[in-house]
C-alpha cells in the first residue's frame, strides 16, 4: 500500500448528469456536453465483472482490477493482512517466477502500481495495445494460480518489508496521526478502528495458512471488477478476457457490509508530542458514506472551509489573523462512513488554543449562517474542475477506469458518479447550512501534536 492521504474522493449515488459548466451558456451558444464516461460490460460464469470504455486516440490500453476486499474485512488480530497480500500479490505466482514487474518494463507498460485501503484493493497499469495479452495474463495468472508461488521464506520477506514501511511512515513527522485519529473517531468494534497498515503484533503472529486463507476468501472473480479503458472494443475484450480469466473458480459469496458512520454526540480530545517543528491542530467530525447525496455536499462544504485562498479557514487563520502557517479542510469518503477533517499548522509563537478557537468560531458561524451563494458557486466550481481534470487520463489512479471501478465496487453502478454532480450542481446554502447543523455542531474529536519526544507506540496483543 502507498502512503495514506486525506483526499476529496468522489462518492456517488443514483444516475443523472451534469454539464460542465458553473454558469448557464451564452444566448445562443450550444450547451455544453455532459460529463460522462461510456462503457459497455459484461460478466463471466465465475462473476468477475468486466467494464469497457472505448478510446481510439492513443494505442494505450488502461488495465484497472479492483478487489473488494481491504483493512475493514480484517477480523480482530488479523489487521494488515489486506496490505501484506498486496505486496505478496507483486512477487511473482506459480506460471511467473519473479516480480510481476518485470514483463511490464519490457513491453512499455506505464502507470503501474497496487494500493489497498480500507475498502479494497486495487491493481493497474497502462500498457500498449499490443501488450495487453501481457497484462491479462500476468493479472489473470496471479488471480488463479498465486498460492502455490507463496512459502514461509516470501511471507516472511514481505513481512519484514511492511513492518519497514510502517515503521518509515510512522517516523515521518505527525506519521501517527492517522492512527490516533481512527482509533479514537471510531469505537473498538468498528471496521474502520485501525488503519491499513496493521499492527506489528497481528503482522508477526500472521501464519502461511492464515494468509493463504484470506486469498481463498477474497480474492475470487467474483469479488472482483476488470475495467479495460482505451484502444479495445467490447468483442476483443470479451474475448481476451474470457481466455484468460474464464477457468478460474469463483469464491463464495460474501455480503456486503452495512453503511456504519459511528456519529458521535460529545466532543472528545487527545495529545500527543512528536519530533515536528510546529504544534498541528486536527478536528475531526464523523461523517455519512460514500454513495449518499450528504457525503457529496459534505465535499463542497470542505471546500467551503478550507483548500483555497479566498475559504473561510485559509483567509482568516492564513492571511487575516497569520495565525497558521497552513489550513486544510477535506471530505475523507470511505465505502460504509465518512469523515470531516481540519488541520492547521500553528505559526511559531502564537498560541494553539488561540487558532483552536479560530477554527471554532469559523465552524459556529458556518452552522449559524451557511455559507454564501458565491462561496457555494465557487466549491461547486473547484468540484467540478478536479473531476474533470482526473477523468482527462484513461488509466492511474483516480482516472477514468479508477471511477468506473470504484462506482461499480461500492454501489454495483458504475455511473454513479454522474448523481454526485448532479447533487454538486443542484446544492443550495440552505441545505449546506443544514448538513453543517447536523454533522459539525456536535462529536467533534481534537487532536493536538506539540512538538516534542516521539513516543513507542503501544499496541494490543496478537490474538
């Protein structure tokens, strides 16, 4: 897994469309066209489900499969097991010795990579068109015939080579804040209580059998989405998939796992000391789901808050006041809950509860007042540009084939996308105002990192 972000991703809901435009055109000028990403699909006997966007312009094939399976499907003292598969995923299966990489540096492939979080995980690359038999095969061979390629010696490789990362990025500065914030937004028997990563515990107590096990429930076809995006028609991609991922047994059926957004009534605090230059203040609220018309308005009010010169947090703690040296405010979206998060650097001699209570007013003003039609207009604007920016690529993360994928993964509709600018487009103040009341005023969690000594983290116990 690559380094976790706080990042605007796109929720969705029910189909509609949205033109890309902020204002109505000129008299007399053709409409623009609505956003939209064709496809066409179809599924195997086995259920693995296949989407295609034909794109003729380049002879470049984006090849994107996503597993739905991440760190929320790990049962009490297995977290990190979604994470460690990954890597063991790129090193090599029973008809390919060696890293999955190597054949793609030799036929071109670009854009190449695997992420897991706590939803899923996913696998892509863009590979010229005449090397897609390459990609499906190598994809479809570590799909169907992985485990008699891991032993004892690889797991404990790619063990010691995750508790190194882990380790890497919990000694980067505020490297445990994700941990912190998790651990305390969302009680013990949520699936979203640890993050990715794991614990060095449950990643040293993790067993040959245990891991094998946990690619025999979860990485099926069945449990899983191809997206083939750019020079390939539907009767070629039919037929190249079918010959390589038509033999592969399906998983059994696993149910989905319910929305559980954990919304607290009472504010909560914590502190922390670490080896950083400056004391960074985090508030978090919880927040709806991806696929809910709340999730997509609770991103324009982010955006509202924060991300751009002229938001409220960035004019008054940045520029007015010079209180903080930077503010943020995003909509982190997840598969079954959601959550809002302000961070703010405090400048060097002012005092942190002072831009605390900043922050504070800010939020009470918002909740009291809404925010401005201009201030709508232009997060909807800033929504609308950063969609449209990620969808010019056909393959990588994020692009065209991500969002089919991630559509079709979490809510079984792979234009989902097209409700989310729709709700974007139509959303008033007054109903930002609402969403304000009822998620910000209340249950917000705090944390504080001074700087100082960084602390051994503690960790229960493998069980």
């Amino acid at each position: 897994m690559r380094a976790l972000r706080f990042v605007v991703l796109i929720p969705c809901a029910v189909a509609a469309t949205l033109v890309a435009a902020d204002a109505p055109p000129a008299r007399g000028a053709p409409a623009a066209a609505p956003i939209d990403i064709p496809f066409e699909q179809f599924v195997l006997p086995n259920g693995l489900r296949v989407l295609v966007h034909t794109d003729h312009k380049a002879p470049i094939v984006a090849v994107n499969i996503w597993y739905h399976v991440g760190s929320k499907n790990e049962p009490r003292g297995r977290s990190g097991f979604a994470h460690l598969f990954e890597h063991l995923m790129f090193q090599g299966s029973e008809n390919h010795k060696g890293e999955f990489f190597e054949p793609f540096e030799l036929v071109g492939a670009t854009d190449q990579n695997g992420t897991t979080n706590s939803d899923r995980t996913n696998y892509f690359e863009n590979v010229p068109t005449t090397a897609l038999d390459v990609a499906l095969w190598m994809e479809s061979d570590r799909m169907g015939h992985l485990l008699g390629a891991i032993d004892q010696g690889l797991l404990d490789e790619q063990r010691g080579v995750v508790q190194n990362e882990k380790r890497q990025g919990e000694n980067q500065p505020y490297g445990r804040a994700f941990t912190l914030i998790v651990n305390n937004i969302y009680p013990e028997d949520h699936p979203y209580h640890h993050t990715t990563i794991g614990s060095m515990n449950d990643l040293d107590a993790a067993k040959l059998d245990d891991v094998k096990n946990w690619f025999r429930s979860w990485y099926g076809p069945n449990n899983a989405v191809l997206v083939l995006a750019g020079d390939i028609d539907l009767a070629t991609a039919k037929d190249k998939v079918t010959r390589y991922f038509g033999d592969i047994a399906p998983t059994a059926n696993l149910p989905k796992m319910p929305a559980k957004i954990a919304q607290r009534t009472t504010a909560t605090r914590a502190t922390a000391t670490d080896n950083v230059p400056q004391t960074r203040i985090y508030k978090v609220w919880n927040a709806p789901q991806f696929g809910t018309a709340e999730n997509d308005r609770l991103t324009l009010l982010s955006l509202v808050l924060g991300g751009s010169q002229s938001s409220r947090l960035d004019k008054r703690l940045t520029f007015t006041e010079k209180l903080a040296d930077n503010v943020s405010a995003g909509n982190f979206v997840q598969e079954i809950a959601g959550a809002v998060l302000v961070t703010a650097d405090v400048k060097s001699g002012v005092e942190p509860a002072k831009v605390e209570a900043a922050i504070d007013e800010e939020i009470a003003k918002l909740i009291a007042d809404g925010p401005t039609a201009a201030e709508t207009e232009q997060a909807r604007a800033a929504f609308q540009s950063t969609f449209i920016r990620r969808i010019e690529r056909i393959g990588g993360f994020g692009g065209k084939a991500d969002v089919l994928a991630q559509c079709q993964v979490f809510t079984g509709n792979p234009t989902c996308y097209r409700a989310t600018l729709a709700n974007i487009q139509i959303t008033t103040p007054a109903q930002l105002k609402e969403l304000a009341k009822k998620y910000l005023a209340k249950g917000a969690f705090t944390l504080q990192i001074d700087p100082g000594e960084r602390k051994p983290a503690v960790e229960e116990p493998a069980v």
